[in-house]
C-alpha cells in the first residue's frame, strides 16, 4: 500500500474510530437514536448524491425504494420466518429490480421527466403500501425481529448503531470507488450533457440506469435496516414529504460529494429535532413547522450556495493530494494502423438538411490515411455538420459515409467511436470539475472493459492504473504534463482545445476529427501542435482537420477541401486551393 | 467633429476563465456606418454581444456621452438594438407578431406608424405577413430581423454577419438596405465576413484579429491594404 | 353498472376533468414560458378554496395576512437588490406593489368578510387575496434563480410546495372546510341530473380557456410570454424583460389555482394538502399532452377525472395509484418516440 493510498483512506479510518467509541461514551440514547436516524438517512441520500450532484438527474421518490427494502424484509421475516441476514440481499434486490424498469421508462427523456415521474410513483406506492391487506395496511406489520450475529440480538439503539453505522461506511466506500473507475468516468461525465462522453463509447442510457439503480439500493439497504431498528413498518416514512426530505438533504450537503450527503443528513435531522422540541413550546402549537422551514431552506440554499454547505467545510480540511498513477507494468494493445493513402473515410454525396435549409450538399471526399485533409470554409459554409455527419451525432438526409470500406450510415457516435474514430468539438466539451487526467482517461474508455461490480469492489485496479497511465502518456505528449492534476476548467481556452486532443488520442485512434484545433492558440503553441500532427501522420493516423486559422492550414494539410452554402466548390493542394477564385470570393465576398 | 454616438473603449470580455477579447476599443460618430471586419473566430460578435450586454465584460462604454444602462432590456429602450447573427426570430409565431413584438417598448399609435413604414420598406414582407416566421427563406428572414429591430426605433443599429448564409445577390439586396437605413439617421454597427462589400457601404472600418484590433481607418484605405487579404487567406507558410 | 351510473360518473369525472384541465393548462403556460415546473400551482387551489370556505363564515382568512407577510418578504429582496444603486422611483414602485397592494386588499377583505357579501363576491375575494401571491413567490423563490437549470427548479419548486402547504397547515389546521355552492339546484337532462354548481364549473372553465386564447393571440403583453417560449434571448432583444413574463405567468397561475379552488370548494372537502394532489393530477394530464401542447392537456385532463371517476366505482382504494399509473404508459411513449441521439 502506498503513501497516496494511506492518505485516502486516513478519513475514512478516522471516522470509523471515532464512531466505535461514541456508543461507549456517557451519551444519553436519545443523541444515539439521532445517529442512527442520521445513519439510515445518510444511506439514501449518498445514492441521491450519486444520481443528482454527479449523475446530474434527481428523484423524489427515494423514500418509495425504502419502501420496498423495509416492507420485503418485514413481510419475509414475520410471515415466512426467513433469517433477517437473508433478506438482506433480497431487499436490495427487490429495490434494484423496481428501479431498473421505472428508469428505462424515463432515462432516456429529458431531465425533468424523471423527478417528475419519482412524484407520481412516489405517491402512488404510498398508497398502494397503506391499501394492501397482506402489508397490514396504514397499520403496517409489527414485531419484526431484531438482527442477529450468533446469539447476539441488536435490540439496543447502541448496538444496531454499529450495524448501521457499518453499512453507511461500506457505501461509502463502494460509492468511492465506482466514481474512481471508469464507469464512474463515464458517469460523472453526464453532467457535461454526455455528448463528449458519447463520442467516446460511453452508453450514456446504461450509466444513468446504473447510478438510478445504485441509488434504489442503497435507499432499499436504508429501509432494511430500518425495519429490523424499529422492528415495524407502516408507509408514513416512505411517502412523498420524506422523499423531498432526503433530497434537502442531499442539496444540504453539497449534492457532488459523498461525505456532504452525511453532513447533509446530520444537519437536517438535527434540525428536525430542535424544530419539533422547540417550536411547539414557542408557538403553543404541535404543527409541522418543520415542513415550513425546510422548504424555505431548500430554496435558500439554492439560491445562496447552490453547491451546497460541504465545499465550504471542505476548505478547511487539507487539500486531496493529487491522483497518483500506480506503476503497471501492462501496456493497453494498440491498433493497427491501415497503411499510408489507403482510404479510411469516404463521405459520398452526404446532404444534411434542416427543413428547408441545405447545410451539407452531396459533399464527397475522402481521408487517407497516413494524410492530413483541410475542410475550410466562411462561417455557416457547412463544416461542422459535416464533421457530425461523420461521427454520428447528426443524421445523414441522404449519402453515405464509409470506413473502410463498411458503411457508418445510421451508427451511433458509440458504434462509431469503436472503429477508431475520435474527434475534439468547437466549443470545447470538457468536464470543468474533473482534472485534465480523468477528462483524458475519458478517452481511453473503449480500451478498458471492467463493468460496474468489479468498479464497486476495486477489483479494476490493474487496468485501471493502465488506463490512467496511457492518459498521462498522452498528456505528456501534448505538452501538459505539468497541468496533468489541475481541474481541467483551469486551464485557458487554448489548453482546453488541446486536453480535447490528448482525449482523442488516448482513444488510439486510426482517424482523428479536430474542429478548430488552433483557436486561441499563440504562435508557439500553434508550432508545436502542428509539430505533433505531423508526426501523427508519420504514424500512419489519418487527419480531418477544421480550421479558419489558413496560416496554420496552409503549411500541414497534404490536401484542403473547400465549402461554402454547404457545397464543395474546391479541393486539391493549399497552394492551388488558396489562388482558386472561388474560394477567393467565398472568403472575402465579392464587390456589392 | 460632434460628439461621438458609441465609445468603447478597452473592452475585455471572457467565457469562463478564458479571455477572447483583449481590450478593443472603438467609437463611432452619429449617422455613420462602422463595420468590424475579421476572419472567423477573431471575436467580432463576442464584441456586439458585450455592447448589447448580452455577454458581461470589463471596460467603459459609453453611449450617447454617458455610461450605456445595465440590462439588454434598458439598452433597447435607450436605442440600441442588435440583429444576432442567428437571427433569433419568433419561428411559431407570425410574421406579423414578429414585427409588432419588434416595437414592444413603444406605444400603440407609434408602433402602428413604425408598422406601415416597416411595410413600405419590406413589401415582401406585408405580403407574407400571416405566415410563420420559421417558414420563410433565409433572405426573408434576415428581412425580418432587421424589420423586428427597426420596429424599435433604434438610434444605433448593431447587425451581426447580415449576409451569412445567404446567397449573393441577396446579399447585394441586404447590403443596399442598410446603407439605405443610413439615410433615415439610424447609424449602424455592421460585422460583416463579406469584407469586401462591407467596406464599400461603410465610412470607417476595423480589422480584429483574435480579439484585438489590428488596423482600423477610413473604409476605403482599409480596402486595399494588403493586410486584410493576410488575415482572412493567411500568408504563404 | 347501469346506464344511469355510467352518465353519472362520466359527468363527474368531466367536472373534475374541468379542474384537472385549468390547472394543466396552467402549468404548461408556467413551464413554457418560466421553465418552472410549478409544483406549488396546487396549493393555490388549497389557498383559494380554504379561503373561500372561511369567508362563507363570515371571517377573515389568514390568506390575507399571509400576502402582506409576502409582500414584506418581496420588499425586503427588492431593497436588497437595490443596495448599490439606490433612487426614488424603483423604491415608491416596490413600496406600492410589496406593501400598499397587499394592505389595501387586506383592508378590503377585512371590512367586507364580516357583511357575508353575495356568493359571487366571496369567490371573486377569495381569488383577489391569491393571485397577486403568483407575482411575490415569484419574486422570492425564482427570480434569484432566474439562470438556474430546470432541474434546480424543480428542486426549488419542491421546496415553495413544501413551505406554502406547511403554512397551509399552520392557518387553516388540519381539519378539512367545505364551502357554500354558488347554487344547490340542479336539474335533469336525458337520464342524468346535473347540478348548476357543475353547470357552473364548465362554463368557467370554457370562458378561461377562450380568454387565454384572446390573451396569447391578441394582446401584445400575451404575444409576448409567447415570444419567450419561442425564444428567449430573441425577446430579450426587443426589450421584453424576463422578470415580466416570468411573474405575469406566476399571477396567472395563481389565479387559476385560485379560480380552481374556489369552483371545486363547495363539491369537496379541502383539507391542506388536497390542493397538492388535485394539483398533480393536472400534473399528469400536462404529461400527457408531454408537457408543452394545450389542447392534448386539456383532452389528457377530461381523460384523468373519467378514469379517476370509474376507478372510485370499481377500486375505490386503487383510485390515487390508477391514477397516477397513467403516466406511465405515456412516459413509455414519450420515451420511444425520442431519438436517442440528436436531442441537442
């Protein structure tokens, strides 16, 4: 175990301990109750955290999957005297398996279909748990057996605190780990819109499902360990008001990180404590003025600190030390590449129109490999239509594009991300709170293949070390090894446009697409990325380059395509393409 | 010389934590034409936006001699009005809301008179009058937008890339509008890709590059000089 | 089931249906032009019928103190908003929309409440104490949140539901209020026996729906929440000031709540939170019309009250859960009818 690695773990470690010994210390139980209420809160808003402040979707219906996990286990144990210990795994599955299909419904839609959704169910299933005959209806079940360890029944409030306890530290751990890997990657990489993300392989539907699903369990694990603390169930914890609850919590806290969900969740229920001991004795009346004060909190928040109240703790905690890349020793394969000339893409007769509008008409062109092609143009001439007709995010009206051969007509940005094909964007889509390493190891998702259980567990850690090294190698080779663990939102303009093209390059791939590459670049800068394209072009990478810098075109492309309203009116050499009249007049206009 | 309509001076504008303009300034007399011309990307409409305050920025811009109001909303009352250079019409609603919407700070009998002056100038446009805006040809459209904005009653006009995406001798057409539009007072701030026949309308002009002024001078000089054709075809590498 | 039930529940779920469909139609407008998705929209219907029911005794309803509180609230925001730059005209105008608005229909309220006005009064009182309640939620809730995503305001929205129904809560108690019809008559037609309440709730519904149409068609401040749906930044540019639309479509939704609460009143008993979940069932009539069309939601409304109507005959337990469960159907649509890609 290394340095970095004991550092990560030293909070965790701390925090473990002092939970150990609280239960021991002269604490009255009423502050213990409070932290196991804090603990079981805690669990489902670290899967909120996880599906809002990372995953960038949000549900109001978390108290539903609670539900779930605290009725299953009651019903089991108390009809069917099943052992708590086996319906544990039951309940978390019971919770995954209700939220896979309310997520298929909805993931795909727009943000706000989701939350929305989460209402209706929400509402619905508390109903439905107060209806039902067999759930003891608004009475719920009563007597379900306390847990169990040889013998030993957790019925105190200070020995089910350790249970508790040690789940939440679990989660944490678990939670930790899945954004440290690269499904995490691709998870945390929705918030950007998940368009950068797409483009390099990253199934966007299934990374929302996954973090939907997490969240479903970890609120089921809450509800199990509810039902054996209060040895009851009835549906008034699993309604709609508490599920709004779990999400203040989870906006309290700071809805972006894990440890804001606990801090989060402590100070909502401490809060909850104080309104319902104290108000009461101010205002004569037992109302839930709670309710009052937490929506107006929830909207306070929101407009004064919309990353919520963890960052500002987090400042006086010691900074993160920066991620260190373990040594590996395994090198990710590379491709091979197709021999220099040969054609890679072909665009035949591609049409892109909007409505009425022609803004790519029957363009045909190809990009060999080992070359670098130019497609210029005045704004609105067409060039970047065209450059997402080739990678997939905009649709072909009519034509085709080839690669190798095969046609890409109809493939998704991922499908088509799979051949080989990476591409930087005009308004650069890096994610601006991850560092320019993780935003680069994006790039290298195709070449791992860990999927989400070996990502809970770190059993990754070997090809996830060599992902991180292949993106470091990359960050190197474009010259920004010494930004390499600065949050990539840092950095200028210019070094973003060339994180994007370290990201394209840790995809290994046989075509890149650049948009705009040089822009905001200073003259040195522009020299030293013209230097590594060529030698991208010695290794045989073929080059589709957009760029309105013609300085800079006109000293690298082996061959320059010329658009305007969408048609091609030029190609051939620079030094051709740039006397040709045509393009003369499309560039400056002609006389009125 | 009078009193100039628009000073901007040393303006700074960035997204993110990213400059992309580095203190332009500029000024401009009352009922002149001004064009901003530049290759794509030097940050010309970056430069309307902020005078728009559509964008924040840093810097002192003064209109009128005094220190031009906050919001986009007081601006259009004060009298700027911006063409974007993505039009930004009402694309489900009629032409004929589109224009009546245009003269939304004014009155019910100004903007009737505003109206019939608007349709005298865009025939094309009275005859298209019920139908949707999203429905029209890229030229009527652009008619449309300087149509909305003159509904304003602007004193200064700031047109973004007029021409884009359209065909040449509508562009002519488009051309030969705003230097007509002179004539009634409104001055206008033109950026413009087609810098040959940009020039040839205005009185003065600026070549920006990458977010600075580079030259700037009466529209005629600027018209020969060698450096223009550098910054838009760059020089032989 | 007979005939005669049959009429009588479709007559029943057309006038709930009515309801559903204000309100639906309420939160589309709210959502298109604010991009608020307005979950607080059902406690003004609590609000106005509550309020309603307490003026029916002859009382003033604590809704009245509520928007002097609110209006306070709102002057304290503007004043904060003013601290750099301070003159006397913005002030005068936040003094007399914040303070002298609410005071003054407080003083009205208190002077007429005890004289038991004519019905008709009551209700157009009841419905004057609401809606300006749209411009100050407004004011404090959303516009300092006015270039948040739609996701942070739909928390936020969560967040007014959760504050308006606990004060709900707090004022008007836990117990349910029924009010007064405008008229207990009714009178028969082929084989149903129709009410002049219900009578009553269609043709106000029918006369919202015409006047939203002149409102968004003829006059220009209407063209111009139209024009910010359409496109934002292009009404910005014709001076057409987002504060503007934004609070004139939160009075209009809390007028509507307001209207809503106060036809439904004298059919059902109110209690705090009932506002919310008739609210939600506009909510689900919206989603069928996918959140932006008018007519599909004021179809999708008269469709949720019929389905509601048969499931209390049949399952009166499952009623809510059918209920709510017809979304699902439509999300399953909505979510194959995307494409997966091109969305942006």
């Amino acid at each position: 175990m290394n340095s970095t690695r004991l550092r990560n773990i030293m909070p965790l470690a701390a925090f473990a301990v002092v939970l150990a010994i609280l239960p021991q210390l002269p604490i009255p139980t009423f502050w213990i109750t409070l932290m196991n209420n804090i603990g079981l809160a805690s669990l489902v808003a670290i899967g909120l955290v996880l599906l809002t402040g990372v995953g960038g979707l949000t549900s109001f219906g978390q108290a539903t999957f609670c539900g779930f996990g605290a009725y299953l286990t009651a019903v089991l144990t108390t009809n069917y005297g099943f052992s708590p210990w086996l319906t544990l795994p039951l309940s978390i599955l019971v919770g995954a398996g209700v939220a896979l299909p309310l997520g298929l419904i909805t993931v795909r839609l727009s943000g706000h279909f989701l939350p929305l959704g989460t209402i209706a169910w929400g509402l619905a299933f508390y109903y439905l748990f107060g209806k039902i005959e067999f759930l003891g209806r608004y009475d719920g079940i009563t007597a379900v057996p306390p847990l169990e360890i040889a013998g030993y029944q957790f019925f105190s409030s200070s020995s089910i605190f350790y249970v508790i306890w040690a789940f939440v530290i679990l989660t944490v751990i678990c939670a930790q780990n899945l954004l440290s890997s690269r499904v995490g990657r691709g998870i945390r990489a929705l918030r950007g819109g998940g368009q950068a993300a797409e483009s390099f392989g990253v199934n966007i539907v299934r990374a929302k499902l996954i973090v939907f699903v997490f969240a479903a369990a970890a609120a089921a694990l809450s509800g199990w360990l509810y039902a054996h603390m209060q040895r009851s169930v009835n549906p008034t914890p699993f309604g709609l008001n508490m599920g709004i609850e779990y999400l203040l919590m989870a906006v309290v806290g700071g809805s972006g990180h894990v440890w804001g969900a606990i801090f989060g969740s402590a100070i909502v229920l401490i809060l909850k404590e104080i309104l319902q001991r104290v108000m009461p004795s101010l205002i004569g009346s037992g109302a839930n003025v709670e309710m009052i004060v937490f929506g107006i909190l929830l909207v306070a928040i929101l407009q004064m600190a919309r990353n919520g109240i963890w960052p500002f703790v987090l400042r006086f905690l010691p900074a993160k030390p920066p991620q260190e890349i373990p040594p590996t020793d395994g090198n990710l394969p590379k491709r091979t590449l197709a021999c220099a000339g040969s054609p890679l893409i072909k665009v035949e007769k591609a049409r892109k129109a909007f409505g009425g509008l022609v803004a790519v008409n029957d363009v045909s062109f190809e990009v060999p490999a080992g070359r670098i092609v130019g497609l210029i143009g005045p704004n609105g001439a067409g060039k970047s239509t065209t450059f997402n007709l080739i990678t997939g995010i905009a649709s072909l009206t009519s034509g085709s594009v080839y690669y190798q051969g095969e046609p890409l007509t109809g493939d998704s940005p991922r499908q088509i991300a799979r051949h080989g094909i990476a591409r930087t964007f005009q308004h650069a889509k890096i994610l601006p709170e991850m560092t320019v390493l993780e935003n680069v190891a994006l790039g290298a998702h195709l070449r791992g293949s860990a999927g989400v259980f070996k990502s809970l567990l770190h059993a990754e850690r070997v090809e996830e070390a060599t992902l991180l090294a292949e993106a470091a190698r990359q960050i190197e080779r474009v010259g920004l090894g010494a930004y390499r663990d600065r949050l990539a939102g840092d950095l200028a303009l210019g070094q973003i446009r060339i994180v994007e093209i370290a990201r394209a390059l840790a995809a290994d791939p046989a075509v890149l697409l650049l948009d705009e590459p040089a822009a905001g670049l200073r003259h040195g800068e522009k020299q030293e990325l013209s230097n590594l394209l060529k030698k991208l072009r010695e290794e045989g990478v073929a080059v589709l380059l957009v760029e309105h810098d013609m300085g800079f075109v006109m000293g690298l492309v082996d061959h320059l395509v010329v658009l305007d309203f969408g048609t091609l009116i030029a190609e051939g050499k620079p030094a051709d393409v740039r006397q040709h009249p045509a393009v003369v007049a499309a560039y400056l206009g002609t006389a009125a | 010389m009078t009193k100039p309509l628009l000073e901007v001076s040393d303006i700074h504008v960035s997204y993110g934590r990213a400059e992309v303009l580095h203190g332009i300034s500029l000024e401009m007399q009352p009922g002149s034409i001004v064009t901003v011309i530049g290759a794509n990307g030097a940050g010309k409409s970056t430069l309307l936006n902020a005078i728009m305050g559509i964008v924040p920025s840093k810097g002192t811009i003064l209109y009128d001699g005094a220190p031009v109001p906050r919001s986009v909303e007081e601006r259009v009352a004060a009298g700027l009005c911006l063409v974007p250079e993505k039009r930004e019409l009402f694309s489900t609603m009629s032409v004929e809301d589109n224009i009546e919407l245009g003269g939304f700070l004014r009155n019910a009998a100004d903007r009737d008179r505003t109206r019939a002056d608007v349709y005298e100038r865009f025939p094309r446009l009275k005859e298209r009058r019920k139908q949707l805006a999203g429905t029209l040809s890229g030229g009527e459209r652009q008619m449309l937008a300087l149509a909305r904005a003159l509904m304003a009653r602007p004193r200064l006009l700031l047109l973004d890339e007029p021409s884009l995406g359209l065909a040449p001798k509508i562009v002519i057409d488009i051309l030969n509008i705003v230097s007509e539009l002179r004539k009634t007072g409104v001055s206008i701030l033109l950026v413009e890709q087609n810098a040959r026949a940009a020039l040839e309308i205005a009185d003065h002009g600026y070549l920006v590059e990458l977010g600075e002024v580079k030259l700037s001078g009466a529209a005629s000089d600027l018209a020969s000089n060698p450096a223009l054709m550098e910054s838009y075809l760059g020089t032989h590498a | 089931m007979d005939a005669t039930i049959a009429t009588f529940l479709i007559q029943d779920g057309v006038t709930n249906g009515a309801i559903y469909a204000l309100l639906g139609l309420a939160l589309v407008l709210v959502f298109a032009v604010t991009r608020i998705i307005f979950i607080p929209q059902g406690e003004f219907v609590t609000y106005g019928a509550l309020s309603l029911a307490v003026l029916d005794g002859g009382r003033v309803p604590a809704t009245t103190s509520m928007l002097v509180c609110f209006g306070i609230a709102a002057l304290l925001f503007d004043l904060w908003g003013m601290r750099r730059s301070f003159s006397a005209p913005p002030l005068l105008r936040a003094l007399g929309i914040n303070i002298l608005l609410p005071v003054a229909i407080y003083a009205v309220v208190t002077v007429l409440a005890p004289l038991q006005p004519a019905p008709i009064l009551r209700a157009a009182m009841a419905v004057l104490i609401i809606a300006p309640m749209g411009y100050y939620i407004y004011r404090i809730a959303y516009r300092p949140l006015a270039d948040a995503t739609v996701l942070v305001l739909l928390i936020a929205s969560l967040g007014v539901h959760l504050a308006m129904m606990g004060l709900g809560l707090i004022f008007f108690g836990p117990e349910g209020l029924r009010a007064e019809p405008l008229s207990s008559e009714s009178f028969t037609l082929g084989p149903a026996l129709v009410s002049y309440q219900s009578v009553g709730i269609y043709i106000t519904t029918i006369l919202i729906i015409i006047g939203l149409y002149f409102f968004f068609e003829r006059t220009l401040i209407g063209k111009a929440l139209r024009a910010t749906a359409v496109n934002r930044l292009g009404a910005r540019l014709v001076g057409v000031r987002t504060q503007l639309t934004g609070s004139t479509a939160l009075i209009m939704a809390a007028a509507i709540g307001a209207v809503s609460g106060v036809l439904i009143a004298p059919i059902t008993t109110i209690y705090y939170d009932t506002g919310f979940m008739i609210g939600l069932k506009g909510f689900v009539a919206a989603i069928l019309g996918g959140l932006g069309n008018f007519p599909l939601t004021a179809v999708g409304a008269i469709a949720v009250g019929i389905v509601e109507a048969f499931a209390s005959f049949w399952a009166s337990d499952y009623k809510e859960i059918i209920v709510f469960s017809l979304i699902i159907p439509v999300l399953v649509w909505l979510s194959f009818s995307v494409g997966s890609h091109e969305e942006e």
